[in-house]
C-alpha cells in the first residue's frame, strides 16, 4: 500500500470465517473490494479476491539460474583459462568437484534473489513505515477495505450497508 | 475456516486460547522488564563470552602452540566444536523446511526458537575454522576474490572449499527464512507498542500491513524457501562429512558418512531443541503453546535419529572387518579399545543406548526424562565428532609418530566461549522477538485448539451414537 492520501474504508470483524462468508456476498453484490487486512493468512481468500498465485518461484528461478552458472562457469573458467593447475592428477575441467559448490550457490542466488523481490514489490524494508488501517489487525481483527476516495455518495453507503449486514463489528473511515 | 479435525489428533494449543490471548501470551516476554533469572542467565552468558573472547586473543597471540595439537593429531577441539555445533544447528531448519513440506502442524510451536537456534550455533561454529588457521588476518585468502596474489584462487576441488560455501550459505538462507517469517510477528509487537519501543519495532517490521496480497506472496515465498532449504540442510552436513570422508585416512575414508553425518546432526540438533525449549517453556510459561505432544514429536524424531546413527556405528565397524583391510580394522579396533576407549564408550553410551528409552509412551512424555536425555544426546553426540578426529588421528600409520591429545586451557576456554556466544544471542532473542511464531500459531488454531478438537469429537461421538441407534 503506497502513500497516496487514499480515503479507505473499512469495516473490522473478529473471525476469518465471517470474513469469508462476507466476501462471497461481496461478490455477489459485484463490490470493488479494495483489501483484505488480517493477522494471519486466511486460507480460501485469494479466489475470493481475485489474486492470482504469485509469481515468485519464477523469479526464483531466475535467480537460482544465475547462481549456478555464476559458480560453474566462474569456476570452469579459472581452473582452465585464468590460472590453470593440476590436482592429485585429475583434469583441469574437473566437473564432479565443481558440483558442491554449483549446488550452493544455486540456492543462495535464488533465495537472496527472492527475499529481495518480495520485499521490493511489497513495498517493504528496513525503515519503510506503510499506513496501519488499525492497530489490532496484527492481533485479532480482520479486516474488509473499500476504496472510498473515488466513489460516490451513493457507493458509500453501499459499502457501509454491506459491511453493517455481513457482521462487521466496527465501521470507520481513514485516510491514508 | 473449520478445517476437518480428526478427533484423534491432540490439541497443539492448550488453554481454550483466543486469537487475542494468543497475542497476549506470546508478546508478554518480551513487554515485561527481564526476570531475576534472564539477567543472572545473562550476566553469566555474557562473562563466558568474555573468557571465549580471552582464549580467542590469547590464540591469536601467542599462536596455535597455545593449544595441545602435535604433528600427528592437527585437528582436535577445533574442528571437534566445529561439526558439534553445525549439527547442533540442524534441527531449526529440518523443522521450519522439512516439517513445512510435511504440513506437520506441530512444527509452529517450536519453529521460530528453533530456527534462532540454528543461526546462532552456526555462528559458533563458523568461528573454529576461522581461527584453527592460526593466521587470523590472512582469512580473506579463503574467499575466491580478484586479488594481488597472481591473481591465486582458491582450490575448488577441495573439501574444505565447499564446506565455506555450504556454511555461509547455509546461514545466509536461514537467517532470511527465520526473517521472513519473524516480520509479521514484529509487526504485531510494534502495533502493541508505544514511543522508542514502537520506531524500534516499526524497523524491524519493514512497514508489514497484513495485507491479503502480502500474505498471499508470504506463503509462497515461504514454501520455496522451503523447496531449496530442504536439499540445503542435507547438503552441509553432507559436505561436512566430505572435509574426511574425502581424505585417505583408515576410520575417515567411508562412504556412508554423509547419510551418517547428516542423521547424526539432526539428533543431536533436536536434542538441543529439546533443551532449550524444556527451560523456554517453562520460564516463559508457554506450556499451552509447547506442549507435550510437542515434546513427544521430537522425542519421536530422536529415536529415529539415534537409532539411524547406531545402525551407522555398527555398519561401519561390519565394514571394517569384511572389508579385510587391516589399516582400516586397526582403525575400530583402536577406537573401541584404544587409549581413547573412554570417549567411544560414552558416545556409545549416549548415542545408541539411552536413546531407546524413548520407545516408551511415557518416557517420551516425562519432561524431566527427556531434559536429562537431552543433555546425554548433546555429550554423546560431542564425543562422536572427538572419536572421530582425535582417535583416528592419534593412531596414524607409524607407530613412531602415535601421539596423545589433551586440550590446553585455552581451547577449553574457547569452548566455553561459545556457549557464551550461544546463550548470549539466545537470551537476547527471548527478550525482543516472539520465541513462538504468532501469525503460524493462530493459523492453526482452528484445526489443533483443543476447545475446537473437543467440539469436533462430541460431533463425531453423536455421529456413532446415532449410526448405532439406526441399527
């Protein structure tokens, strides 16, 4: 969530499973909802929202990719061009004994590769403070978020009638 | 959501727990000011460290000849409290990864300490080969770096190489994985918070809202680091391993060290868990959320473990003598019954017989049977690594250069050190991040709360009474 004095609306309920009961009737009722806020990760939820499975494990493995030809190219590279030298009597292109290595690095690139691109697009990182709707949705409220900046009056009402009749407990209004 | 509970499963969660007592529960530690015991357990951590950080300078000083190895025996209890605490560090990710791909719920009451723990030993252990070299300044020669020298590389061929690859990226992926998972837990702390305690909290949350998209990128991101943690675990110690396996001395040269190595580190790993979480618990009064099922799964993985590792001891002696050669019978000849006798018999001991206990229900459930287990497995498993190193080496081919090892002050003082390390980290750790993952632990708690798998059993109850009525 960015920074862009966006007007949300939002109504906190106390368990994930009204939550999802409400987001079917969201759904029915054809509402933009803008985000789901909760404490933990609501299993059944991303259907109802529409998002789609995150691509990171292609990110991942991007990465992993680099990784292993970093290390096996690298190490191809100085055993025979940059400073070639024999070991116990086994070629210079020693391709068993580069595995090990080929291997770990695979799974460093892919894993730093990937924590880094889910903090980039997150938006996230070390000091970066994004808008907090409410301070108990990181404890035991959950919460259902609507868009009111662009909508209309009559939307909003829509919102509120909706968040009222599917059990939210508290409704308020917060710009971010 | 109602997941489908088997009514035979136990509750993972005691106590009738809320979400919200939950969050109370497992933030309290680190919101009250510390008890009487954290800051004796510190101060007394915190004066180790100081003495290892003596024996480390005396080191640098005065050399490797401030420690007791000779001509014949190069490596003792450098390397010995190298392997010991990189097996230690095992048990954090087999159970964040591995239990992860297994969808073993116990795992999210134990993950978050475990995983500490394990960045904390490899810390202790990265640190012996980085001073067993003597010439602390020359380290940066172990990198592979564009340098002055020639340019020289490394030796990719070697072991030794591979095994600074393996630990550092080992400990690279799971300090990110026990990161990832601790932010939205910082998150939950830095909303209770208030002032100072609050900005500190709002860095080390990197600004986590719980939005449904994040927490949709979060489990993903968490099961692939899972998928590569999982070969990574069984990699190191296997690597590990290598440093002798790949060497021509009788008693290291064997092909079954890495499967040996690798079940080895997980045993005593989980006996370290178990140490730690038993004092954690109970200190932290988290008894609801580590429960005995708990304790009795990773008393269950022990056994396993323990007895893999036995099945590796008495293979290997099998394979010594079948094998018909004489360096190698004389190898385990000379470590059952040679002068470090002893030390063979208390791995022995340790490692392969007490275990056993543990096919027993109720010694699996006694905290106090399995503490003191703990602590047999911890010494046991330190003996293993001392048989393999000091005796072998102390018995070389000629019978000229046989030779004895004791540790000087300093190299105990070393060991120490690292304790100190250990439980300093670890003591801070239970003051300022949840010792239990929140977020995972609320996840589950409709599947294994035990109002919740009390409710599902009456269900199931009423379901028979009435099939029987029908009949």
């Amino acid at each position: 969530m960015e920074t862009t004095n966006k007007s949300i609306l939002f109504g906190l309920y106390n368990d994930e499973e009204i939550v999802l009961q409400a987001l079917k009737e969201a759904k029915g009722q054809h509402l933009d909802v803008y985000d789901v806020v909760s404490p933990f990760p609501i299993h059944g939820l991303d259907p109802l929202l529409g998002i789609e499975e995150s691509r990171l494990h292609i990110a991942g493995f991007c990465f992993g990719l680099v990784g292993t030809l970093t290390a096996f190219l690298g190490m191809s590279w100085i055993f025979t061009k940059d400073w070639p030298m024999i070991f116990g009597g086994k070629p210079y292109w020693s391709v068993p004994a580069f595995i090990p290595i080929t291997f770990e690095l695979t799974v460093l690139f892919a894993s730093i590769g990937m924590v880094i691109t889910y903090y980039a697009i997150n938006g996230m990182g070390p000091g970066v403070t994004n808008p907090v709707l409410h301070d108990r949705l990181t404890d035991d409220k959950f919460a259902i978020a609507f868009d009111a900046g662009n909508a209309s009056e009559d939307e909003i009402n829509k919102f509120k009638a909706f968040l009222e009749n599917t059990g939210a407990d508290e409704i308020q209004m917060k710009t971010i | 959501m109602s997941a489908v509970v088997s009514p035979i499963r136990e509750p993972l969660i005691t106590g009738r727990k809320s979400y919200h007592d939950i969050t109370e529960d497992i933030c309290a530690p680190s919101e009250r000011a510390p008890s009487l015991t954290w800051v004796f357990a510190f101060i007394v951590a915190v004066t180790l460290l100081g003495f290892g950080v003596f024996s480390i300078l005396w080191t640098i000083w005065f050399g490797i000849g401030s420690w007791n190895l000779n001509r014949t025996i190069g490596w003792g209890w450098d390397i010995t409290n190298f392997v010991w605490w990189v097996g230690i560090g095992h048990a954090g990710t087999l159970i964040s990864a591995i239990l992860l791909l297994f969808r073993q719920k116990w795992r999210t009451g134990v993950n978050r300490a475990a995983e500490a723990m394990t960045i904390f030993a490899v810390i202790c252990a990265a640190l012996f080969p980085g001073i067993h070299v003597g010439r602390m300044w020359v380290i940066f020669f172990f990198f592979p770096v564009p340098n002055t020298r020639g340019p020289l590389w490394v030796n990719f061929n070697s072991p030794l190489l591979w095994d600074l690859f393996a630990i550092s990226t080992y400990f690279t992926v799971s300090l990110l994985f026990w990161y990832t998972g601790l932010v939205p837990d910082f998150a939950t702390l830095r909303d209770r918070a208030s002032g100072l305690r609050k900005k500190f909290y709002n860095f080390l949350s990197f600004g986590w809202t719980g939005s449904a998209k994040h927490w949709s990128r979060f489990e993903s991101l968490s099961l692939i680091l899972a998928g590569l943690a999982t070969p990574l675990v069984l990699s190191v110690h296997t690597i590990v391993s290598f440093d002798f396996a790949t060497s021509v001395i009788p008693g290291w040269h064997t092909t079954i060290f890495p499967p040996y190595f690798v079940a080895g580190a997980i045993f005593s790993g989980f006996a370290m868990v178990q140490t730690l979480m038993l004092i954690t618990r109970k200190v932290l009064k988290l008894e609801d959320y580590i429960t005995l099922q708990h304790i009795e799964s990773m008393n269950k993985v022990i056994l396993l473990t323990g007895t893999m590792v036995g099945v590796a001891y008495l293979t290997e002696l099998f394979i010594a003598w079948y094998s018909g050669y004489v360096y190698e019978q004389f190898a385990f000849l000379n470590r059952a019954f040679g002068v470090y006798w002893w030390a063979y018999f208390a791995m022995m001991t340790c490692n392969v017989l007490s275990p056993q206990i543990f096919w027993f229900k109720k010694m699996r459930r006694s905290i106090f049977v399995t503490f003191v287990m703990s602590i047999f497995v911890n010494i046991g498993m330190w003996f293993e690594r001392f048989v393999i190193i000091a005796t072998t080496l102390a018995r070389d081919y000629l019978p000229s250069s046989w030779s004895y090892y004791t540790p000087t002050w300093v190299e105990i003082g070393i060991y120490l050190g690292t304790f100190g390390i250990f439980f300093t980290f670890y003591l801070l750790f239970t003051r300022i991040a949840p010792v239990v993952a929140i977020a995972e632990v609320k996840s589950i708690l409709k599947s294994s709360g035990d109002q919740y798998i009390e409710e599902h059993e009456k269900h199931y109850q009423k379901a028979i009474d009435n099939k029987v009525k029908q009949h």
